[in-house]
C-alpha cells in the first residue's frame, strides 16, 4: 500500500505519527465521539492527561510547558467556547505555546442541533480573538497539522486546528471497537484519608499565610492565584521560581499539576477557596494522577479577596478539605495558625506525597503593589530556572 493510500485508510495513524514527529510528549484529552478511534492510540502512544474540563487542560499543558515539554490537547470544539480567556490571558499574554486539536463539531453532518450555531460561527470566532488556526476538512490536508504544531512552537502561541468529521469517515482504523469498556469498581472502593487537623479559630489574615510559606521556600516551585495573593507573594519575597497569574482564574492548582508532573521539585501552589471552587475538577484530576511532589495550599478566606471580599460558599456552606478528600486527595491538613501551618508545611514537604494543606484564614487584603513584570517576562524567566535548575525533564 502506499503511502497517500495509508493516510486515507488510517489517517488516526497519521495524526498519531504527526504528533510523534513534532516530539509531542504529553497529551491533555476530553472525548469527542468524532475521534473515538484516535483517543485509544493516544492512550497507548503517549503520556496522556484525560481531563474533566477543557480549561484545565489549559493550565496542565502550561505548566508542563513551563517545565520543558511539547504538549498538545485532543478537545471537541464545544470546548473551545469555554476556553477563549483562559487562552488569552494565559497561553497568548505569556507567549506559552499549546496545539489544539479540535474535533469541529456544527458544520459537516451534525446531527445533533444545538452544536450548531457555535459550530458554524467557530472560525469566524476565532479570527476576532486573533488565534490562530487551521481547518482541516479533507484527510489529505492533515499535513496542516504538523504545520499547526510547528507553528505553535515555533511562535510561542496557541494554534487551533478545527478537524472535519469528514477526516474520519474513511478510516479503517477501528482502535476504539477494540478498547476494552472500563469497569466499575465495586462500592466501597477508594483511597482512604489521612488528615491532621488543627483546632481554634482563623488567626491569620491570607498575607501572613503567604508570608509564612515563603519564608519556607527553598528549591521548591511555586504557583501563586492570580490577583492580590501574586502581589502578596511577590512581596514577601520575589524568586525566579515563583510563577504569578495574571489572568485564567481557577487554573493555579492546574498548572502546578503540570509542573509537578514534568520535574522532580516540589510544586507549592498557593490556591483560593474561591480559585479552586470555580473549577473543582482540578482536584479530581490531581487525586487521579497524584503525583508526589505536588502540596496544594488552599488559602480559604471564605471570600473572592482580590474582587472585594464578597462571600463565597466555602464560608458557611463547602469544607475544602472535604471536597479535596472525596476527590480523592488522601493526605491533607486543617489549620489555622502560623506554627500549625509551618508544621503541615513541613511535613508534607518531607513526605513526598500528595498532600491539601487547609488554612482557615480571616478576609482581608494588603495594599501590595502591582508586580512590575508582564506576563511573558514572568513566563520566561520561570521556565529558564526551572529548566535550569532541573535539568531534562522527567517523562
């Protein structure tokens, strides 16, 4: 068979075979029924992240690019509505590069009406926002998307290629029909917790918690939320190593993932009750893949602090610690004072397991100053040491 006539009756493989040339190295996912047939072979073929927002993926792939690997996303382009901010404000304003592939629903024998409207206006979408894409709608165009990886890379920005279902629809590949269906475990099943808490009240407001963690930090990496808490670390105490967010509410803990995932340092990420109530799925994709080098530090102030102190629920309604434990999270730590926070710090450092450090705080913010640093300059720096420091990345 030769080799055009392959990539018309595999062009799965040839996706996959694209992605292996472009050194891709890790792979963030949400099924799409259009690529049933790629995902199983990007399972088999590659460090893959199998997400439960789109979003997330964003974060993941940051940090894991701020780490020192190639990554790339497989989303549907329903996705793609829900992840225009967090793509500028984080993958454009930091120069961070990310390929998409986007299953393009709406437009080529949609069956389902409500894909629609986003469907049919995506590319049109997509020039406004000045992303930069590429539609695929034949099998033979699929060189477009080394293209589109390249780009990605070599211009340090998002690259979109919207795929036709049409790409798909000659395949033999039948990789999905030979997939096993997944088990249900039985009930009862899970990781069991293991939780230190602390009893008395909030002593601290969120700027002598931060304070209190620099003071800590050594080798390690940390990932501030976006808003005051990165004013306030930046304050207590600047470092190469410190990665501030600008923009993407909700995706701190995500791209401390990342980086947890591609280096052997500790990851600190200093996240919000708020933060982390916007996307709690972060805390289910962190339990699942649990790596051991990442401390997730919940500054719970029960308030959105850097937008006015307005309530969130975690003040009278959510326990954080709770929710990171029926995530999956099994060690964490409740406290509420300086010394309990610099010993669950410090344990968990030694620990070397995943661990949700709880800290009850009052509401209130300091008067931090704006960091005198964009996006892109914060991005750069930060990669340059930890790749520095690091050396290759793990895999």
């Amino acid at each position: 068979m030769r080799e055009g006539e392959y990539r018309v009756a595999k062009p799965e493989e040839e996706v996959v075979e694209i992605m292996k040339r472009q050194g891709i190295d890790l792979v963030a996912t949400l099924p799409c029924d259009r690529i049933k047939n790629l995902l199983p072979l990007v399972s088999e073929r590659f460090h893959e992240i199998k997400l439960t927002r789109e979003e997330n993926g964003l974060g993941i792939c940051a940090g894991a690019y701020l780490a020192g690997a190639r990554p790339m996303m497989l989303i549907q382009s329903t996705g793609l509505g829900n992840m225009i901010n967090a793509l500028e404000s984080l993958n454009v304003a930091c120069e961070i590069p990310l390929p998409l592939l986007a299953s393009w629903r709406g437009v080529y024998g949609e069956g389902i009406e409500a894909q629609v409207p986003l469907g049919t206006r995506l590319p049109g979408i997509l020039r406004g926002a000045a992303l930069a894409h590429s539609l695929i709608e034949e099998a033979d165009q699929l060189p477009l998307l080394e293209g589109a990886i390249q780009d990605a890379f070599s211009n340090k920005r998002p690259h979109i290629a919207l795929v036709s279902p049409k790409v798909w629809e000659g395949s033999t590949c039948r990789a999905w029909q030979a997939a096993a269906m997944p088990e249900r475990r039985e009930m009862g099943e899970g990781p069991s917790s293991e939780s230190e808490n602390e009893s008395g009240s909030a002593s601290m407001l969120r700027y002598d918690a931060i304070r209190t963690i620099a003071a800590e930090l050594g080798e390690e990496i940390a990932v501030a939320n976006l808003g005051v808490p990165c004013k306030e670390l930046y304050a207590c105490g600047d470092r190469d190593l410190n990665f501030y967010m600008f923009g993407s509410m909700g995706l701190a803990s995500s791209i401390a993932l990342g980086l947890a995932l591609r280096t052997e340092r500790t990851v600190v990420t200093l996240d919000g009750d708020g933060s982390l109530l916007m996307n709690p799925n972060a805390l289910l994709e962190i339990a699942r893949t649990a790596p051991k080098n990442l401390i997730v530090v919940c500054l719970d102030n029960g308030a959105y602090g850097s937008t006015g102190s307005q309530a969130s629920a975690a003040l009278r309604h959510v326990d954080m610690q709770a929710l990171a434990r029926a995530s999956g999270i099994r060690r964490s730590y409740k406290v509420c004072t300086k010394a309990g926070l610099v010993e669950a710090f410090r344990k968990a450092r030694s620990l070397r397991q995943l661990s949700f450090i709880h800290v009850i705080l009052k509401a209130g913010n300091t008067q931090a100053a704006n960091i005198p640093l964009s996006p892109a300059q914060v991005a750069a720096r930060f990669r340059h040491a930890v790749m520095e420091a690091e050396g290759p990345a793990r895999s």
